[in-house]
C-alpha cells in the first residue's frame, strides 16, 4: 500500500482529496503546518490558522487517518516574509503564494513527508498532472494540466514546480467542479462541507497588507501626481529595429516619470505601500473616472496615477524576464538562444489565457503579447501554456 501525506489545511478542497486518497486505497496522513504566529495583522474570522487547525484534525478523526501538525513558521518568515519585505522595499509586487508552494509545500513539506516514509505528498489544489515515457529509458516526463473546473483553475499558483516535485505529487480534485467537492463532503458530513474558502496570504490568511508591511517598511509621507492620458512619451513614433531583439528591448521598457510630468493629486504614505494597477486606498477623488496606479518611484517617494482603466500608462504587450528568473516545468521544452515558441500566458491568477509568443535572447525571455495587457507589475509571474499545459513561468522583471 503506498503511503501519500496531504497538506490539511482546514478547508473544503483538502478535506475532500484525503477522502478520495483513502477511497483510492492510499495509507494516507494528515499533516497540517503552522507558518504564521503573529494574528495582530490578520482581520479576525478570516481564515485564523487556529480554527484551521481544529477543522483539519475533526476531518482526519472522520476520515480515521493520523494527523500531526508541524511548525514551518522559521521557514516561512525567512524564505517568504522577508523575501516579501525586500520586494515591496525595492517597489516590486511579489506573489507570496506562488513562493509558498515553491519554498514551503512542495519543499519543505514534502521532505517532511519524505522522512515519515511517504510515496507521494497531495494537495487540494484544482489542476491535474499526467506524464509521458520518454527514450530509449523510458524516462517519465510529467505535464501539470489545469484544473477540468476552470473558475478554480490553480495551475498558475504552481507554475514554479520541478519535474521532481511533479513525480512524488498527487492532485486528487482535479478532475471536479468546486460544486462536485462541496457536495461529496457535505454527503459524507466533513465539517469543511460549507466552510468558506480561504483568502489571503498563504497559511497567514486574509491581512491588512499595509499594516503588515509596516511591520518592516515605515510610512513615509509623499506625493501622488495624476499623469495625462495624452502625455507625450505615449505618442512617441516608433522606430525602425534592425532585429526582433531589439524591438522587444525597446517596448518592454517602462517609462520613468517625473515630478513635472503630471499634477498633485494629494499625499500618500509610502510609494512601496503601492502596486500597480491598484485602485484602492489612494483617497483620492475629483475626477469622472477612477484613479489607477500607473508607476510607483520609491527612491523620490512618489506615487503616480491616470484616470481610468484604459489610461495609456497601464497597457504595455511586452514584458521581460531575466535568465536567473526563468523556469521550465517541461525541460525538454526549454528555449535557446534565438528561439521562439507560440504559446498563451497569463500574468495573473483567473486572467483569461492570452495568446502569445516568448523569444529567447542571450539576456533574457520575451513574452509578447498579441493584444495589450493592463499592469504588467515587476515581481509578478507570468506563466505560459501549450493547450491546457503549464510549460513554464518566470518572474517578470
């Protein structure tokens, strides 16, 4: 009988994956991980890790599997918390989930579950895997599918997963609908049966971003200036590029404002507090379309807006991505030098899938977008898929 340990995180998804796994006739494990201490940061009822916990053991005593909880929340604060810091400091915007699951579930856990003689670690995450032989060895190469359900569709939250990790995972909801899940636990009577979903940072729960941030990055009084949708760096003629290389360098460029460039609109209490595309927390009103972040300059401290969603500033087709920040879920599908591969991509979770083309370069990755896409933000991931295939991602830069 193979062994399979599975994250319980105290929600709907994983409640119903042990069950399955144990249908299956799996010897399966409960292992619930506690990366987060600090609740003065976290809105109260949203997801606190300690009525997770509770709800994660009653279902392990219902499906009659053991259940041990371990302490990741070291781990977590020096792979994910700081890292997060840092980014937000240097005016980025990172993806704590996606790190997450690199650093902490499919690292981290799975070692640990390794050690407690486990075959195979599983999740309740909404995608599918499958795999092929390949060569005269019969090497298994493993494809990570999206989820059949796609509004739950979570491939993108895993686009940074290795072949390796790929082999010892099991995905037992993927194949079902959000409302297939919620009706086998509420037929079986698990207390998750009607539980919300969870929202929020990975294993902290729904936070006052600002308020956590604070933590490490103080408030620090600036100014928001309101760039015109017909500033002229948007007019700019395009110029004649001798390569494709040179093209693509040139529109992912972003452009850099100045102090002069726009009008004050009002204050705001740190830049890095900021992130692209945002709308809220601005506190600032006056104009017939709402305002959008377009720039953030943390080093002048400014924040810098346009009026509405289609604003200029906000829509670019290309964007970069650094050699260090490339990953291939399929190696075999690695591109070199010179190289381009159509595919669709997106550069956030529940984007509709855009069509696309990446370009390898000796500095980089391009992915050039046929249509334009609304706030491209540094320190996010774009991921990009052949069919219903994640092939790979990469931070963009």
């Amino acid at each position: 009988m193979k062994t399979v340990v599975i994250g319980l995180s105290g929600g709907v998804d994983s409640s119903v994956a042990a069950y399955l796994l144990k249908e299956q006739g799996y010897h399966v494990i409960g292992l619930f991980m506690k990366n987060w201490h600090d609740d003065s940061v976290t809105i109260s009822n949203e997801c606190p890790w300690l009525d997770d916990s509770n709800d994660a053991m009653l279902v392990a005593e219902k499906l009659e599997i053991p259940f041990q909880t371990i302490d990741l929340s070291i781990q977590y604060k020096s792979r994910i918390v700081d890292y997060m810091f840092n980014e937000y400091k240097h005016g980025r915007t990172p993806n704590p989930d996606i790190l997450c699951n690199k650093e902490i579930k499919f690292d981290i856990f799975l070692d640990t579950a390794i050690s407690l003689g486990a075959d195979y670690i599983a999740t309740g995450h909404y995608c599918r895997k499958s795999s092929i032989s390949f060569g005269e060895d019969n090497k298994q190469i493993y494809s990570l599918l999206s989820g059949l359900d796609k509004n739950k569709d979570q491939s993108y939250f895993l686009c940074q997963l290795s072949q390796f990790q790929l082999s010892k995972t099991l995905f037992p909801i993927g194949e079902l609908e959000k409302s297939e899940v919620r009706k086998i636990a509420s037929d079986i009577g698990l207390v998750t049966a009607d539980k919300k979903d969870s929202q929020g940072l990975c294993f902290i729960g729904k936070v006052r971003l600002p308020e956590f941030l604070m933590q490490k990055l103080k408030p620090k009084k600036g100014d928001i200036i309101q760039i015109p949708n017909d500033f002229k760096k948007y007019n700019n003629i395009l110029p004649n590029f001798e390569s494709k290389a040179l093209e693509l360098r040139f529109k992912c460029k972003k452009i850099n404002y100045d102090y002069d460039d726009g009008i004050v609109m009002g204050t705001h209490q740190g830049a890095h507090f900021f992130t692209i595309g945002q709308r809220k927390g601005l506190s600032v009103g006056g104009t017939k379309k709402p305002l959008f972040v377009i720039s953030t300059d943390v080093n002048k401290n400014i924040v810098y807006v346009g009026e509405g969603k289609d604003h200029p500033g906000l829509l670019r087709n290309v964007l970069y991505v650094n050699n260090d920040d490339v990953h291939w879920v399929r190696d075999d599908l690695k591109l070199f030098n010179g190289d381009n591969l159509e595919v669709f991509a997106r550069i956030r979770y529940r984007q509709t899938l855009q069509k696309a083309y990446i370009h390898k370069f000796n500095d980089g990755l391009y992915v050039e977008f046929l249509n334009l896409q609304t706030a491209i933000t540094e320190g996010q991931f774009v991921a990009w898929y052949i069919g219903e295939e994640l092939v790979g991602s990469g931070v963009i830069s």
